[in-house]
C-alpha cells in the first residue's frame, strides 16, 4: 500500500470521526472540537497531495485552513459563553428555540 | 529483519504516528468530558505534527504545534475551565441523533474507503516526493497566491471584530 494512500484514509476516517462527532456528541464544546478534527483531516489530505506532487499549493490551503480554524475558534468560543450564560447548559437540545 | 526496520525507520514511524492519531480521533468520540476529549485532540494533534514532519514538511509540522496546540486547544481548555463541570451534558455522552449518525457515519466510512482502496491516487508525477522548505513556500505563497495571503489577513481581522462585538453586544444586554 502507498504511503500517500494510507495518508488519504487516515485524512478520511479522521473528517469521518469529526463529522460523527458533531452528529452524535451532545456538548457544545465537544462539537467544535469534533469541528477542528474535521478541519485537521483535511490539513492531512492536502499535505498528503502536496507532498506527492512536490507543489507549494497544498501548503497555502493548508495555512489558509490553519487561519479559518483560528478564526473559527475566536469567534465560536465567546458565542457558546454567551449562550451557556443565559441557560447554564452546554446541552445543544436546550437551545432548540433558537430554530425560529 | 531488524537491519529492514531500521533502514525503514521512517516509514515505521510514519505509519505509528498515523496510528497513534486515529485511536486518539477515536478515542475523542468516546471519552465524556471535555477536558478529556480536549486531551485526546491535542495528542491527535501533535501526532499529526509528526506526520508531517516525517514527510518533509517542517514549517506544516510547527504551525500544527504552534498554532493549533498552542493557540486554539489552549483557548479551549480555558473555555472548558470556565464553565460548570455539574451541566448534564457533561454527563450525557450522545445526542438524540446517535443512531442516524452512526449510520451516516459507517455509509461516509465505505464510500471513503471505496474511492481510496480503488481507484490508487496514482504514480507520482513529475518532482515525485520532492520537498519543498519554507522558502519555496514564501515565494509561492507572497507572489502566486498573494490572494490567499490577503484572504487570511482579511478573515483574522473579521475574527477580531466579531470577537469584539459578540462582547459588546454581551456588555449591552447587561447593562440593559
């Protein structure tokens, strides 16, 4: 088995695991984490590409993936405070009002 | 045997760190608490920072560090520390999609297992597995892709200003 292979299902089952995650966790904070696993699978497939086609390309999303993460998170976490702050709870079910 | 593992070390290497990074991805889905599952990200992350280490790529492998252990998982752990370990969903492991999601789960699991296992990425084609340092990178990255580099400016200080006005809007509803 190749090596770029086995990279590319270990990208997958990780984006695999991370969707499922955010399926199946109930805590808030364990989804966006669960999120960041999914952003890291993809980080792994195109450093997998990039390495096999010895192009600086990969290595730009990649960084472009690192900054949406960081993004991701500075604006996630004062969100999930705000909302843990009117209900108490990290317990996604309860904010099921905010549906509309 | 032992002379061909350690002319492979690398590659042995590889392979465990690959290991080590999909038990602990796994390993996320199972633990309840945050804190634990936090840990088990951050393993999986510098496990992944070794992979990419191994294959070259060094600058990839001390960003992975730097910014997702050092940055994103820190803010998260305090994020964790801030909040009340009593709340039942520290407690309550799976949401009411547990079933359905597991399903979905196993179908994404095949359809990426069949397109992988099939049809072979291929032979590598021209500069086949030749790295590329920070340099090359660099230039790439400030003249090539000055588009992307403008875009990451421009996402981080959106980050900044929503960060900002999701506390403002916090300060307003409290005085009001």
């Amino acid at each position: 088995m190749d090596k770029t292979q086995v990279l590319l299902l270990l990208a997958a089952g990780l984006f695999s695991l991370g969707l499922a995650g955010v399926i199946i966790r109930r805590n808030v904070l364990v989804m966006l984490m669960c999120m960041e696993l999914m952003l890291n699978g993809v980080n792994l497939s195109l450093v997998a590409f990039a390495h096999q086609l010895g192009e600086a390309v990969g290595a730009v999303l990649v960084f472009l993936v690192f900054v949406v993460a960081t993004a991701e998170i500075a604006v996630a976490i004062p969100i999930v405070l705000l909302l843990v702050r009117r209900k108490r709870t990290l317990d996604l079910e309860a904010y099921a009002d905010l549906k509309g | 045997m032992i002379e061909t593992v350690l002319r492979n070390l690398d590659t042995v290497f590889l392979y465990a760190f690959a290991l080590c990074a999909f038990a602990s991805a796994a390993l996320m889905l199972w633990l309840k608490e945050p804190m634990r599952v936090a840990m088990a990200l951050i393993s999986c992350m510098v496990f992944l920072g070794g992979v990419y280490g191994l294959l070259g790529v060094h600058f990839i492998a001390a960003f992975q560090v730097l910014i997702y252990v050092g940055a994103v998982m820190v803010f998260m752990v305090y994020a964790i520390m801030l909040l009340d370990p009593r709340d039942e969903s520290m407690r309550v492991r799976w949401s009411h999609f547990l079933y359905p999601g597991t399903i979905g789960f196993v179908l994404l699991v095949e359809a990426f297992g069949a397109a992988f296992w099939n049809d072979l990425p291929g032979p590598p084609r021209g500069a086949a597995g030749a790295t590329f340092g920070l340099e090359a990178f660099s230039k790439a990255f400030l003249s090539e892709y000055w588009l992307h580099f403008e875009l990451t400016s421009v996402l981080l200080v959106a980050a900044v200003v929503a960060a900002i006005a999701v506390i403002k809007v916090n300060k307003g509803a409290g005085h009001g």
